[in-house]
C-alpha cells in the first residue's frame, strides 16, 4: 500500500496542497494584520484637528512667524500620538510635532491631495507617500492661504482587548478555517482525481495478468488522448499482435503435422506392405518409397531455411552477381522439366545490366523456386519470360508465365507459408506452400523485396529485386 502509485499520487498532492495553504494563510494573515492596523490607526480622522488648524494659524498671525505652532504641535502630536506637519503655500515644511531634521525632502502637491517625503526614526530611515492624507487648510482672516496641517499616520499598538486585535483575533480565525476547508476538499478533490488517473492503470495491470494467465483476447478500453492512453492503444497493439503469433503458430503446427502425415503415412503403408509381404522389393517400391523420403527432406529443409529466414540468421556470402549467368544456369538445371510440358523460355536481360551485390547461391534459390513455380502452373505449349531491369539503384527480376493466372483475393497471401491459391492442388502440383515464403524472405535478407501481379486468364508475374552492386544498399 505504501509504495502502491495511489497512495504515492495522494502523499504529494496532500503535501503540495498543505504546503500551499500553508503558505496562503501565513502570508494572508500578516498581510491582513497589517492593513487592519493601519486602518485602526491611520483610518480615523482625529476629532479636534479643526480645532488644532484654528490654534496653529492664530498662532502664525499673533507672532508673524511659525515659531508658536511649534509647542501647538508637539502637544496634541503626543496626545494623538502622531506627526503633524505645517506646509506653508510655497511648499516648505516650516513646523512640526518633531524636530524639523526628522523630515527631508518633504513635498505637498497644491490642493494637499498627496505628501510625501523621508522621515528618519530610531530605527533608521523610510520614504513615506500618502494620498489623501488628513489634511486642515490654514486661512488668514481675510481668506488668504497660510498652509496646510497634515496629520501623519504612526505605528500604533492596540491594547489588550482593543477593537484592532479583536478583528485581528476573528480574522485570524476565519483564514484558519477556510485554509482546513480548503485542505479538505483538495484532499477529496486528489482522491477523485487518483482514482480516475489510476482506473486505467489499474484495468491495464488486470488485462495484463490475465494475458500472462493465457488469455489472449484481453483488451481495455481507450479514454482520451493522454499518456495512458498511448499506453492502452500500445498494450492493444501488443495483444493484437500476440494473438497473431500465436494464431500464426498454431497454424503453422497444424500445416506442419499437415504436411509431415502424408509422405509418412505412405511411407508406413509401403513398408508394412513389404514387411507382411503384400508387396514385393521391387525397384519400383523402392522408388516410391525413395521419392516420400526425398519429399520429407525436402520439407524439413524448407522449413529449416524459412525459419533461419525470418529470425534473420541466414548467412549471406555477398559478392557482384551477374544476373544473365544465374538465369542461365538456373534455366539449364531446370530444362528437363520445361521440356517435359514443352515450355518456351524467353529472357529479356539488358547486357548492360549491373551486377547485383547478394549472395549467388541464395539469388539462384530464388529463381529456381520462381521458375519452378512458374512451370508448374503454365500449360502445355506455355511461355515463360524471365526480365530484369536497372531502377533507382536496385535490380529488379521478374518471372512472368502464361498460366491460368491468380484471383485478386488471393494475391495478399501468396508470399505466406503453406498458402495455396487453389486449395485443392495436390502435393505434386502445389508442393507443400514454402517456395515464395522462401522467396520473400531472402529477398528482404538482401535489403530488397518482392511482388506479384496477375489477372484471371492472363498469368501471373513474380518479381524480386536486390541492390545493385557499387550502390551501398546492404
């Protein structure tokens, strides 16, 4: 549970919601204290201020000069426990409830809509700016401007029980409440989220174990467009293919056992004949019984060479191979059985044509699987053309017959093991459906790759290419 990723999901969002909140409320509340403060201090105009302003300016008018403001000041600056400032109409400080040095730079707009300037303290220094400060206008008798009093705002330190800590005290309260609110539906908020983050995590790792169990047909559903999902399209791919494989085995199994019964069955047969004496060892037994083993042989070897193929362990011997000497040679060997059904053979083979860089022993394998397929399926009287031409690097071979040519929905499938075009060829016709696996294989073993076209009635054309020798392709 512990290490489970739900509970991990949980510990760091819980952690970054408390720390968060944490910091919120700490902030919030020495935020709030502060401005609470200064509205109880700075928010209230002093009641007698008209009266101080009046007292300043008869003072002004009594001695012609600011010297008597002085002592007006200091006393009710110590009574309201603040600064006051006298501002004279050419906008210099000329009294105050402290020493005039405490101030420096002290600048009023006209209408004394706004003051600001440095004032030192025990502490050192700061710069004050004040809009819409408290503010009285000084008048002379005739309405003529003396100056203006301000009343600066000064650090103030409520009493126990004062109103200040008390709304203090109460917000305080409140920020601690809402950041537990806040806390508790974040947790619940993460719960909801987890569990909708690790649903599909949670039915992957079950489809999963259940594919480990043996159940291939497992899939889950795919939700949005998010990582997980890549991971669920991903895993249904996986599965997709698993399936595949192990369909492709199983058939491949069935086909084997498929192929292996008949020639052993004969085989069996044969030899029981001879052994309860039905039959005689006569050359043409022993000939019958020869051709079975060869056929075994030959599909066992067929099997071996396709099964190297596909995991990519055939060892290629590659070298210039001149295309025109192979054909030719594999033509020759297979000349007997062309002349058999009367075939004519035609190659179309440039003399310009490049070497192919390949292995020659696998090149002549491919064609005489290509040329033995292609007699097998023309008539009597047929023609077969084997052509080859230089394009983009590769060349390419193509065996055409004039045979009975192939379905279209059969052409997907040729190149598949133990695939037949009619499934009611017999094995002397047919052979066992390896020839062009083969074929394919070893042609994508060269870096190339192989085709077909055919249409009902009009033939067929096998083709395969390899890289031309000097181009670089492996």
């Amino acid at each position: 549970m512990l290490r489970s990723l739900r509970f991990r999901l949980l510990v760091m969002v819980a952690a970054v919601l408390a720390i968060a909140l944490g910091v919120v409320a700490f902030f919030q509340t020495r935020v709030v204290s502060s401005e609470v403060r200064a509205l109880v201090t700075a928010g209230q105009r002093p009641p007698d201020l008209d009266e101080i302003g009046l007292a300043v300016a008869g003072s002004r008018l009594t001695r012609g000069d600011w010297s008597g403001a002085t002592p007006l000041l200091v006393e009710a600056g110590r009574r309201m426990r603040r600064d006051l400032l006298v501002i004279d109409p050419g906008g210099r400080l000329v009294a105050a409830s402290s020493p005039l040095d405490t101030f420096e730079d002290v600048v009023a707009s006209r209408d004394g809509r706004r003051l600001s300037g440095i004032r030192r303290t025990a502490d050192g220094q700061g710069r004050f700016e004040l809009q819409e400060p408290y503010r009285v206008a000084l008048h002379g008798p005739g309405g003529e401007p003396l100056g203006l009093l301000f009343v600066m705002p000064q650090p103030f330190r409520p009493q126990p029980g004062a109103m200040g800590e008390a709304s203090i005290g109460r917000i305080r309260r409140t920020l601690l409440l809402a950041a537990l609110i806040a806390g508790a539906a974040g947790l619940l908020l993460s719960i909801h989220l987890a569990r909708r983050i690790l649903k599909p995590v949670e039915e992957l790792t079950a489809a999963a174990r259940r594919m480990e169990a043996g159940d291939l047909s497992q899939r889950v559903t795919v939700r949005g467009e998010d990582e997980i999902a890549g991971l669920a399209r991903a895993f249904n791919a996986m599965a997709d293919r698993r399936a595949t494989a192990e369909r492709l085995r199983r058939d491949l199994v069935n086909d084997v056992a498929h192929e292996l019964r008949s020639p052993l069955t004969n085989l069996r047969g044969q030899i029981e004949a001879l052994q309860d004496g039905l039959a005689a060892p006569t050359t043409e037994n022993l000939a019958s019984l020869d051709e079975e083993a060869r056929l075994l042989e030959r599909l066992v070897d067929d099997l071996q060479e396709l099964a190297l193929a596909e995991a990519g362990q055939i060892e290629l011997e590659r070298g210039p191979v001149d295309l025109p000497t192979e054909v030719q040679r594999t033509v020759q060997a297979l000349r007997p059985r062309l002349d058999e059904k009367d075939l004519r053979v035609e190659i179309d083979i440039p003399d310009s044509l490049p070497p192919a860089y390949a292995d020659a022993r696998r090149v002549a394998q491919i064609l005489r699987n290509l040329l033995g397929n292609a007699a097998t399926h023309t008539p009597p009287g047929g023609l077969v053309r084997v052509s080859s031409r230089e394009e983009a690097g590769e060349i390419r071979v193509t065996v055409e017959d004039s045979g009975p040519g192939i379905p279209p929905e059969h052409l997907p499938f040729l190149f598949e093991r133990f695939y037949r075009a009619d499934a009611s060829r017999a094995r002397a016709t047919g052979g066992a459906g390896l020839g062009l696996a083969i074929v394919k294989q070893l042609a994508e073993a060269h870096g190339g790759r192989v085709w077909v076209e055919s249409e009902p009635g009009r033939g067929a054309a096998f083709g395969f290419s390899l890289p031309a020798a000097g181009t670089g392709r492996v």
